[in-house]
C-alpha cells in the first residue's frame, strides 16, 4: 500500500509534464534503488529522501488535460 500518491511536474522545461509519484518505505530487501524520481515521459531524475522507494506513472490523457488546465476529454474549451 503506497505510503503517500502525489501528483508532480517535470522540472525538465522541455517537458513539464504532471505524473503521479507513489512513494514506500524502503526495505531492507528493496527491489529497485530507493532515493530518486524520475519522470515517465523523458527520463528525467532527481535525488529524493534515500530511505523512501519512489514509482512513477503517467496520468491519463484526461487527468492530465485537468492537471493542466486545457481541454481534454470530458474538459470542455474555456
């Protein structure tokens, strides 16, 4: 069970794109490195708390039109 969901913004200006960042504790029989976030669409990373396992997925085409703020799919144009 994830430990906190947060929806975050590439901080890699070519992108900028929302996903969603699930974080866990760490164990001691961690599958993955524990400590970094990266985003789904570019591959960009950056150095968390290393005691925390962070997985990353992309929003949906329609939650990601509401994170931002444009028509989507069931968003209608301003």
């Amino acid at each position: 069970m994830p430990q906190h969901r947060t929806p975050y913004f590439c901080k890699d200006p070519a992108c900028g794109r929302p996903f969603q960042v699930n974080r866990f504790d760490a164990g001691m029989s961690c599958p993955a490195p524990a400590g970094t976030i990266a985003c789904p669409h570019c591959g960009w990373t950056t150095s968390a708390d290393p005691d925390t396992l962070y997985f990353t997925h992309a929003f949906s085409e329609e939650e990601e039109a509401i994170l931002c703020g444009r028509p989507g799919k069931g968003r209608p144009a301003s």
